[in-house]
C-alpha cells in the first residue's frame, strides 16, 4: 500500500485550494482535485482539509464514504468503470469486466498490488447505444467488445498512457436517429436572448408558461410555473441550475445534448437568469461526464467573449449571469433536486426535507431553479420560436427518448409528447420486442400488449430512457438488475429507503440463486406496500416498482422463482457459508458485486 | 377564533409556526416516531410519524400545522405499515434485546410493543459493524444505531461541540466521530454531555451504571411508550 508524504499531502491541498477555494462549500470540489492528484483522498489528508476549509474532519470522511468516484485508498494508475447497466448488460457487460479482470489479474475494485489498474463495475455510464462501456482515468470507452478489451489490458501492461491508444475506442458517436423540430433547428447562437431583450422578463416567462413545458427530467413539473414561483419569492440573490447528473439507467439524450447542443443549452439557463433576475449559475455535471467538462468550459468562455453571458449580456447593463461548472462524484441520488443543491454546498447528497421548496429556500437558502438540461434545452427554443411552434404537433411539445437495447437502430429519438410505446419501437426496428422499460428503474416495464400506450404527462411519464427488450430477455434479470441498483445508490437517509433496499436486494440475491421462498414472497409484498409509501424522496418512492412490476405483469415468471418445497434447509446458503474459508483456500466462491 | 386542524377527527387548536407534530402533542395526541426529539429540529428520518395530510403523506414532524388541514394518523393501514418499518429497522441492524443494557428503556423496543410486533418477518441481515471503545466513560456501538442524528443535533446544538457526523451511503450509513483519529477517546465528548445521553437506542452509551437497575423494572417495562416523549427524555 502507498503511503503519502505530508508533504506531497500539503502540496496536493494548496493545488486544490488554489482551483477551486477554500470554505467549508468547496469540500467536494477539493476531494475531487485532491483525488485527481492522489488517485484517492487518504485518511491521513483528512483533518488537514478539515482544518484548511474550516471544518471538521467527519465532514470530509461523510463526502469521501457517500460518493461512488471518492476513495480512501490508491486507486490503479489505470482506473477503470466498466457499466453494468442493464442495457450494458445485455451487450454482454458482465462477460468483458470477467474478461478484462481475468487479463490483468484483478478483482473488481481492487486495486492491482502493483498499482498499475483498479477494475471498478459501475452502473449507467450514459454510452448505452455504443456499449458496453466505461470509463479510463475520466475518459469514455465505448464498443468495448472482447478483442478490443484484449487491446487494452494490452496496453495497460505496457503502461502505455491513453493518448497513444487508438483514438477509436473513446469515440463517442451522438446517434439522432429521428430529430423533429427542436432537434433539426439548431438556434443561432444568441438568438433567444435576443428575442428575450427585446421582451420584458415578464413576457418571456409567460410564454414558457404559455407552452406547457414541464421538467423533462421526469418529474414534469411545469416549467413556467417552477421560474415564476423562484421569481416572485423573496430573497436576497437567486440561482439558476442546470440538472446534468443524468443518472437514470438508459438515458445519454443530455450527454448528447452538452455535446451538441450546449450552448442552447446554456442560452436556456441565461433566459431563466433574465426572468428570475438569477446572476449566478451552476451547471451539476455527473462525474461519469467528468470528459465533457473541457468542452463546456471551451463553450462558457467563447459565450464570455461573444457578450452572451458574463457581466453587461448583449451590452445590457441590468443583465449579469455567469456560469461555474460543479462536478458530481458518483450519486445517483443527486439527480433530485434538493440533494443536487446540498451536493453543491459541499455535501452529501441528502434531499432536503420539503416544503421548503427549491425555488423559495435552494441554494445556501436562497430562491433556485433547477432545471433539467432538455428542459433548458427547450425554453430556449421556445423563447426563440414561441409556444405556437413548440406545440405546434402536440399540446406537450416535444420529447427526446434514449433509445437502447434489443433493436436495431439504438439511438436519440425526437417524438411528440404523447407518441405510443409502439411508435418508438417501430422506429427503432426493436422487432419482436417483448417488453419496454420505461424511465428507466424508476419508470415502469411496459409489456407488449401495452405498446399502444401514449407516453405523456399523466398516463406515463418519462425521464427519456427508453430500454427495448427482445423476446429471449429474461425480464428477471431487469428487475435484478434495477434493484440491485436502487440497493447501492439508496441514500441511506430515511429508513424505510435505506432498509426496504437492502432487504428488497437479499431477496433478489436469493430469487437468483433458486433459494427465495414463500416467506420472501410475502416480504416483496410488503416492501411494496411500505417503502414508496414512506419515503423520503422519489427513490424510495420508485424503488420497489421493478418487483412490484414483475410480480404483476409476469406473475408466471415470478412465481418461478420461488421454491415450493418449504422444508428444505430454510435459509441457509451452503456457499455464502464456506465462502471465508475458501477465499483463504483459494477456491473462488460465485457471488454478485455490491 | 383559533386556527385549528383534524387529527383522526378530533379538533387540534394550531399555533403560528408549529408543526403537526408540535400541535398533537401539546393536545395530547402520541404519533409514533424515533428520530424526533422536541429539544431538536426535526430530522425527518425515520418516517415513522408519517400522517397523511389531506391526502397526501408528510411527516408530521416537518410538515407545518395550516389551518383545515385534515390529517389522518393512527389508521389501521397507516399503523399497520408503522409495524412493518419497525420489523424493517429490526432487521438492518443488530438489535440483541435480551440482553440489551438499554432493554426497557429503548425506544426502538418500546415501539415494536407499542406496535404489536411480535415477530420479525424479514431476514435479518447481521451487518458487521465495530464498536468504539476508545472512550474512557463512554461506549459508541455501531451494532444498535439507527441513524436518527440525535446525538450530532445534541452535541452541536446543546454541548457547542459538534462531536457527531453522518457518513457512508445506504447501507454502509454510520455516525462517524469528529477527531483525527475518528475515534471517539479523541474526541471533546464528556460524560456529562447531553450527545452522551440522548441516543433512544443505546448506541452511545455511559460504560458505568449498566444493568443497575434490572430488567423487568425499567421504564418500559411498566409503561407504553405513548405516555412519554421518549427514552431520553425520561432517562
């Protein structure tokens, strides 16, 4: 194991403290540039950030233990995130993390005692339509199919660092399958805002409001609604937030968007600074897009300079709006909205207890916006066109769905709000397809006798992750999958989240293993009934909807996996018991990752 | 005219700023609950004070008293999915109540009671977690904890020494300890601090003192636990 010199630990910090600041709100940011130094935050740096941002050390040990990408110990030279995502997954994820750990001789998260690699499964990387996929030392590997991962333990045996790796493999393709009108007409850079000067704020917002946009996030929340209601609480300054934690299993139309399309984007969050007289943004960008952060700061900079954000906006002297960029670590849970805002306070990613809201008490206690990259995305072109052309073929405008895997053409589609099930998986050429995940975890598996449903606001909702399953998926493995994901990135605040997680994932374990029974099926039911009931956040609230889906749409199948026969050894696991013993011995036991 | 809500139809008089919580109380009225303690802000953590607010769910300990609201408490379905998030708490960690010190006087036994849970229905999961016993007058063991933040409201806001943090995420959640070390022994706590005492499930714990009084005539043992505010309060 390395052990850090103080003074490289002291060096590391003043870097840190010099990039990013030096209050207790620039915790995560400095875990974040000591971790880039270090490869890790080591205890022994602990009490000295403590001390150099003026707070306490179980401050900065909560920040290092909440967030996935944060680590106490070394990570490898090479660090790599291979996604289990379930659309990952059925491009055969699983077999080339085995693969890849088998070549360089690790267990996944753990480091190589050498130092040269750390092989860490993840879920979603946001590159569902080009997987399986992950990430190396921040940056995005895509296509990784069994000769290019020999390639590559190639290459991190020779220790050959990334610039002289093919190119090719960190090629990420945006694929707009189907664009309609927001998609297939770009805006003019600053066209929006100019329009919007030459409108009152008031007008402006009037005509979000008038477009019917909501939060295209999931949560559809009106848009027009959210802005007016930041606008008119009281407060001393306000904040506009652009929602980039793109987390949900199956979704990359944002990864594409800030590639593509960021300064609409951008142009969005400017407009929503001119109505709710914001002066000062964020953009929250997942850590798994920690590789687009160059290309925004390059689109911040060039807008700097072109009078379209910054102080005096198109030679407005009333109009100061500029933008920082905060990364995330590693939390799904971050993606609600009030636990984005303590996350950019520095902190875990806890959501807030509500009421209050955001928009009267967000950021450091103060009226916020945030919004949804799409949904700012949109506002601009509803700000530049009006709300007759965003609602010109649907009452609901338009929604981008990622689309990903049984079909043909996975991809970015542009549909009306309010287009079927069907009309997705028609365009997509998911032929066959015996079910859709909708929303991914959170959202709701759609059987093929469902496919005419409208995807809209009231009868099914959508974050935009849209997952095709072909006629030979086993939908168990969806529901596995999806609750073991909901298990690792439960918060862990409220009970009923925390708990009703853990003991949902045990019992999945066991369904997976032929060793659930009767008394598990009465758990499930009651997990069901308590979990969404009681908790906290939108998490809890979600996490029990692929077994509750399961169990009443595939009753044949979940009852298979149950064992009728009650008098055999009840629950004990011959294998999780000797799997101590033969760690030592050396035999290796079958188990899934955490 | 005071302003006044609906609690399982009776009329509860509200003061300005009150929560729902605060307004049952002070008519008498008990709604289950761990991590509230009326000396503290509310944390909002354990959800088992969760009332439906005119229709909607909320805790009651967050959620503000408002004129006509007409709150729905102690319903067979919502009792009912209270004993279910106590087998539930039950279950993630490890309880030992036999032979518990706090046996009696916890709360978290107190309320299975109150509840009626006779048995536990979910698979325990038997976490390994440590205990600190860095401490020459204290005992902090993770086995008990239910991550209710008591003890970092009471060291912050009464002792003025932020002992006390929340780590970890989902299951791997922990109350860590603010020293260099992380361990308690380096830390300002004393015995006589009100964190020293406010846990309503023994995880931190004076070492002097234990079983004195025997088992059978503690608080509990005599008493429901709607009768009083909770264990620390009585202790």
């Amino acid at each position: 194991m390395e052990v850090f010199k103080n003074t490289d630990l002291q060096a590391a910090l003043e870097s840190a403290l010099t990039r990013v600041g030096s209050t207790p709100q620039d915790a995560l940011q400095v875990c974040l540039h000591m971790q880039e130094q270090l490869s890790c935050v080591p205890p022994a740096a602990v009490p000295l950030i403590a001390r150099a941002l003026g707070t306490t050390t179980g401050h900065i040990v909560s920040l290092v233990s909440f967030y996935s990408f944060l680590h106490d110990t070394p990570r490898g030279l090479f660090n790599f995130y291979l996604s289990d995502s379930i659309s990952d997954h059925m491009q055969g994820s699983r077999q080339r993390l085995q693969q890849l750990c088998l070549a360089l001789g690790v267990q996944p998260g753990e480091p190589r005692l050498d130092g040269r690699v750390t092989v860490t499964p993840t879920y979603c990387t946001g590159l569902c339509d080009q997987g399986p996929a992950g990430l190396v030392n921040g940056r995005p590997l895509t296509r990784l199919d069994e000769e290019r991962v020999n390639q590559i333990a190639r290459l991190v045996e020779d220790a050959k660092p990334l610039d002289q790796w093919p190119r090719e493999y960190f090629r990420v393709e945006n694929n707009y399958v189907r664009k309609d009108r927001l998609l297939a007409t770009p805006l003019d850079r600053g066209e929006a805002l100019r329009i919007a000067q030459s409108r009152s704020p008031e007008s402006v917002l009037q005509e979000v409001e008038r477009s019917g946009l909501t939060g295209r996030g999931g949560a559809r929340f009106p848009t027009g609604m959210k802005w007016r209601l930041c606008r008119e609480a009281p407060g001393e300054s306000r904040y506009v937030v652009c929602n980039a934690d793109e987390g949900e299993p199956g979704t990359f139309k944002d990864r594409a968007l800030l590639s593509d399309y960021a300064d609409d984007v951008i142009e969005g969050m400017t407009l929503c600074a001119r109505v709710t007289g914001a002066q000062c943004g964020f953009i929250y960008l997942r850590a798994e897009y920690a590789w687009l952060q160059a290309h925004l700061e390059w689109v911040l900079a060039r807008r700097r300079f072109d009078g379209l954000l910054g102080e005096n906006i198109l030679g407005d002297a009333n109009w100061t709006f500029d933008i920082e960029i905060h990364l995330g670590a590693g939390a799904y849970i971050c993606g609600e909205e009030s636990a984005l805002i303590e996350s950019l306070e520095g902190k875990r990613g806890v959501p807030r207890s509500r009421p209050p809201y955001p928009v009267s008490r967000g950021y450091l206690g103060q009226p916020t916006v945030v919004n949804n990259v799409e949904t700012l995305f949109a506002a601009a072109h509803i700000a530049a066109r009006g709300s007759d052309w965003f609602c010109a073929d649907s009452p609901g405008g338009s929604k981008l769905h990622s689309v990903s895997g049984d079909c043909k053409r996975p991809g970015i589609y542009e549909f009306p709000v309010g287009c079927s099930v069907k009309d997705i998986v028609q365009a997509a050429g998911g032929d066959g397809a015996s079910a859709v995940q909708v929303a991914g975890a959170a959202g709701e598996l759609i059987l093929a006798t469902e496919f005419d449903r409208p995807i809209d606001l009231d009868r099914l909702k959508t974050s935009g992750s849209f997952i095709i399953f072909g006629p030979d998926h086993d939908l168990f493995t969806t529901t596995a999958n999806f609750t073991r994901f909901f298990a690792h990135e439960t918060c862990g605040f409220c009970a009923p989240c925390r708990t009703g997680t853990q003991l949902a994932r045990s019992v999945v374990d066991r369904m997976a293993k032929g060793r659930a029974f009767g008394r598990d099926s009465d758990a499930i039911d009651r997990l069901i009934n308590v979990t969404p009931v009681l908790s906290h956040c939108g998490l809890g609230g979600s996490a029990m909807n692929p077994l509750r889906d399961l169990r009443d749409k595939c009753p044949q199948r979940y009852r298979a996996l149950f064992c009728d026969d009650e008098t055999e050894v009840l629950h004990f696991d011959l294998d999780a018991e000797l799997s101590e013993i033969q760690s030592i011995t050396g035999e290796v036991a079958g188990g899934e990752r955490d | 005219m005071t302003d006044s809500i609906i609690i399982d139809d009776r009329e509860v008089p509200i003061a300005a700023g009150q929560t729902i919580m605060e307004a049952a109380r002070a008519a008498g009225i008990y709604i289950e609950h761990l991590c509230y303690n009326p000396q503290y802000a509310p944390h909002g953590s354990c959800k088992l004070c969760t009332v439906k607010v005119d229709g909607v769910m909320q805790t009651a300990c967050t959620m503000p008293a408002l004129p006509g609201q007409v709150v729905e408490c102690s319903s067979p379905e919502l009792e009912q999915r209270r004993e279910t998030l106590v087998e539930m708490i039950f279950a993630e960690g490890n309880h030992y109540c036999p032979f518990c010190i706090k046996s009696g006087n916890c709360d978290l036994q107190a309320l299975a009671y109150h509840l009626g849970m006779h048995e536990n229905n979910f698979n325990h999961r038997y976490p390994v977690r440590t205990i600190d016993a860095s401490h020459s007058d204290l005992i902090l063991d993770h086995d008990r904890c239910i991550f209710c933040g008591l003890c970092i409201s009471a060291s912050r806001d009464t002792d003025q020494k932020n002992v006390f943090a929340m780590a970890g995420r989902g299951k791997a959640t922990r109350v860590v300890v603010n020293s260099d070390s992380g361990k308690l022994g380096d830390s300002d706590i004393t015995l006589d601090d009100a964190a020293a005492h406010i846990c309503p499930v023994g995880a931190i714990m004076p070492r002097a003192g234990a079983y004195a009084t025997p088992i059978g005539e503690r608080y509990f043992d005599d008493h429901d636990i709607d009768e009083i505010d909770n264990a620390s309060g009585k202790l």
